[in-house]
C-alpha cells in the first residue's frame, strides 16, 4: 500500500467513525425534534464526508451514481421482492414477537405519533435510506474499496453499519432481537455492498434499503 493510499484509507476510515459517533450523540444524547435531527443527520453523514473529500482531494460524485434507464424495472421488481419478504417474515413472526409493544418504545423513543408519521415515514424510507447509502456503501466501501484490501472495505462498512443502528435502536430491543438485529444488519450490509460492487453504484443497496424500509413503515403504520 502506498502511503497516499493508507493515508486516504485511515482518513475514510476515521471520517466514517467521526460521523457515527457524532450522530449517535446527536441521536441518543441530544435527542432533539425530528425534523432537527433530520438536519443534522443531513449535514453529518453528507456534507461532511463532501468536506473531508475536498480536502483531500478526492471525487466523490462519480460514477456511482450513473444510473441506467434500463435497470430502472429491475431495480423496483428487487425492491418489491424485498418488501414482500419483509412483510411475509413479519407475518410469520406475529405470534412470537411483541411488535406492538416494540412499535410503542420505538415512537416514544422518536417522538413520533399519528400526526408525523407520514413525514417522518416518508423522509426515512427516501431521504434516510439515501443519507446512509451515501455514507456506508458509497464512501466507506466504494470509495475506500478504491485504497485499501477489498475485504477490509467488506467488513468496516458492513461493522459499522449495524453497530450504528444498534446504538441507536438497542434500548427498544428485546436482548433476542438485538442480537438478530445485529446479525442481521451486519449481513445486510455484506449483501448492500456485494450488490453495489458489481456496478460500482449505489443504486442497487438504495432500493433495497428504500423498499425495506417501506415495509417497517408498513409494520410500524399496522401498530402505531
């Protein structure tokens, strides 16, 4: 590795960190209102990392976010395959989990009720999806894939997308689904970046996260 490559891997590496643990505090510290929150997670997880790339001088709008008309169907049949595999596990699991019980921690936890729940449902399955492909597949695993050993991009992008929504989730989860929750994500995370590697684009892991979030929506609307 050559030291301009282990100096961009440490800085994207040590960026991605900086910006988790900044949000993690905004998040489960802070705690403000939604729509502050939003902002913040905006300003950390995209102009930051936008910053840090200037500095460095690195591109971080590439082709990765080329999108071929073509893919386009392709890409909505994937989304709702994984939406119907979401909802037909939540259908298969009712009688062993409590969700509603979950949904209630969960809008407590958010402050989120009937009256900003299509907001705030609508910014998590479109922007906040969006916010965190940008910031776990296409800089910490594209762009750091581009510096340092494939498999190390595999594992600290994947890592750290699950310990990031396990800090931000694990008080509302029973010990059995936190840890499903965290097996889960961290494979959800290998299975984001090998979609994307292929097409060197964030398009693929986007709409999987989108339509998976559209079916926790979905969860979440049915017990709210």
């Amino acid at each position: 590795m050559t030291d301009k490559n282990r100096g961009n891997t440490y800085g994207i590496m040590g960026l991605v960190l900086v910006c988790c643990v900044v949000m993690a505090f905004v998040e489960t510290v802070v705690e403000p209102v939604y729509a502050v929150k939003s902002a913040a997670k905006a300003v950390v997880f995209l102009l930051f990392p936008l910053t840090f790339a200037k500095a460095a001088s690195i591109r971080l709008f590439d082709r990765s976010f080329a999108l071929n008309k073509k893919s386009v169907l392709k890409l909505l049949a994937l989304g709702a395959s994984i939406y119907a595999i979401i909802i037909g596990g939540y259908a298969l699991t009712t009688n062993i989990f409590d969700y509603a019980s979950l949904v209630a921690s969960l809008s407590a936890d958010q402050k989120v009720d009937n009256g900003s729940f299509i907001w705030v449902a609508l910014y998590i399955s479109f922007g906040n999806s969006f916010l965190e492909e940008f910031l776990f597949r296409h800089v910490s695993f594209l762009q750091l894939s581009k510096y340092a050993a494939r498999k190390t991009a595999y594992l600290f992008s994947s890592i750290l997308f699950a310990v990031y929504h396990i800090a931000m989730i694990g008080a509302s989860f029973p010990l059995p689904l936190l840890l499903l929750a965290v097996a889960g994500l961290t494979v959800g995370g290998l299975i984001f970046d090998y979609v994307d590697e292929r097409d060197q684009t964030i398009y693929n892991s986007w709409i999987i996260h989108l339509f998976a979030d559209f079916a926790i929506m979905t969860i979440w609307y049915l017990h709210i």
